[in-house]
C-alpha cells in the first residue's frame, strides 16, 4: 500500500470521477486506474462503483477511505512535527471572541517570546464550526467559552470558570429588584451575538424550557456592539462578566440580580483526541494552564 494510491482514492472519491481527479493531482488517467486497481487487489475489496456518468464509493470502500484519510493526516503530522525543529512551523488555533479580546494578546505575546519561529494563526467561530475544523484537522486547537462539550471525539480541558452578567442600563426598572426569574424577562428585548454563542445558546434553551417569549432577540455583530446598544436602553444582554466590569464600576451599565439556574461557564481547550500534540502545541497547552 502506497500513499500515492491512498491520494489518489481520496482525490478520485473528492472529485467524483477519475478524469476530474486525475486533473487535479496532475497525472495521466490510466495512472489513477493502475493507482485504484492495484489497491483494490491489494485489499482484494472494489473500492469504486460507476453509477452512470459517476462513480460512487463501494460499501467497502466507503469504510476504507476514513482509515486512508488517517493515515496520509498522521503522515503529515509526523513531517510536521520533525520540520518544525528546523525550520519552524505553524499552529492554527481557534478562539472565540471574548478569549481573543482579552486574554489571547498577553499569551500570544508569551508565546512569541519562547518560540519566535513558530507562526500563529487564528480562526474565529463557534464550538459546532470548531468541531468540524478540529474532526479534519484543520485548526490545531481551539478555545471556547461554553458549559460542556458534546462531542466525544474532543478532548476538553477546563481553563477556569467564566461568570457571567446579565446586564442593563442603569436606569432600567428591573435593576432594583433582586433574584430575578426567567419570568421576569417575558416582556424583554435581547441584544445577543450570533447563533451558536454559548451564553446565547443559555438564554434562548431557559426561555423555551419554560415556555416563556421574550419580546424580541436583537442581533448584532460583536460584543461591543452589545455594550453599547445595552448601554443605550434598547434592551437586557447576558454577556462574560469580566467584558463588562468597566462599565458596571463606571455606572454605565448595572448588573441586574439573576435568581434562575446557575450559568455554569468555562473556558475550556478542545482539541481532537487523535492529535499528535507537537512541542509548540504542548507549549501552548501549557501556557494557558498557567495563565
């Protein structure tokens, strides 16, 4: 078994035909078909079926092309993780919005210092688009605020604990009461981020829960954007408590008395169990375990 055959069954089963994948890996057809038929006898299975102009994986080939997939990942890693010595290397993590704000800089900054040849690059999103990055390798890592982790192909070690705050304007008549119930919000508007956020995700379940209807959610871009509509008194926000500090102890927003179930946050690092963790990656890891 070579890698070559095992590219080419990815390319061919990717392109859905073997004229196509022979294009795109820059070899002659009959090429490909010696690749797929030398395989085949190998395996002794038939890897493809032609379904009129189109071929489809066979059952047994479908089973095999995950295995090929791992194999040419590993041996990929493996390259890696002997340049990188020499040459240096690249790390390619995934940060939600609050980390990167915060709290990613000063680590960055550290982790420059100690390893100046290796590039860093960054992916923003959410724990269902980081999932899907970190199962086809590509982000190395990511992290995420969120309460747990679904998926049990990921690796999740918690960071610490991230409180948060439900937060108004700081006339708004719900700011002098204490041990607020989900109740108490029906006739609200809230100003959230995007779907997919874990503090989203939080209130919108608590509501449908107890079957009770906000008056609106406001989408808006990021969680400056939050603050300031919150600020303004266009509606209530739950966002992470140290986002909004400043402004609470500058009496621009009041932090409102939440009586309801327990948010249960946390930062956390996710990573794939599979992942062969490099030097600079297990730097990393440690970096923001001592953070």
């Amino acid at each position: 078994m070579e890698f070559r055959q095992l590219q080419s069954l990815i390319a061919i089963h990717r392109a859905g035909s073997f004229a196509q994948a022979a294009e795109n890996l820059g070899y002659a057809q009959p090429t490909l078909t010696a690749h797929i038929q030398a395989l085949e006898r190998e395996l002794n299975v038939k890897l493809f079926d032609r379904l009129g102009h189109r071929i489809r994986l066979t059952r047994d080939g479908e089973r095999f092309i995950g295995y090929a997939e791992r194999i040419l990942k590993l041996s990929d890693e493996a390259v890696a993780s002997v340049g990188e010595k020499a040459t240096g290397g690249k790390i390619i993590i995934g940060v939600s919005e609050t980390f990167s704000v915060l709290r990613l800089p000063a680590l960055l900054r550290k982790f420059r210092s100690k390893h100046p040849d290796i590039a860093i690059e960054l992916k923003f999103g959410d724990l269902a688009r980081f999932y899907e990055d970190l199962k086809n390798n590509v982000i190395d890592l990511a992290v995420i605020l969120v309460a747990k982790v679904p998926y049990a192909s990921l690796v999740a070690e918690i960071l610490y604990p991230e409180p948060l705050a439900l937060i108004a304007a700081i006339d708004h008549p719900l700011g002098g009461q204490s041990k607020l119930k989900p109740s108490d919000f029906a006739g609200e508007t809230f100003i959230v981020t995007r779907e997919g956020c874990a503090y989203r995700d939080f209130l919108e379940n608590i509501f449908k829960d107890r079957a009770i209807n906000p008056q609106a959610f406001m989408q808006v871009k990021n969680i400056e954007a939050i603050k300031q509509f919150t600020i303004s008194g266009l509606g209530v926000a739950l966002l992470p408590k140290v986002y909004v500090e400043k402004e609470i102890e500058q009496n621009l927003l009041t932090e409102l008395s939440w009586g309801g179930p327990a948010f249960g946050m946390f930062t956390e690092v996710v990573y794939h169990k599979d992942k062969w963790l490099t030097t600079p990656l297990l730097s990393f890891l440690e970096m923001l375990h001592s953070d």
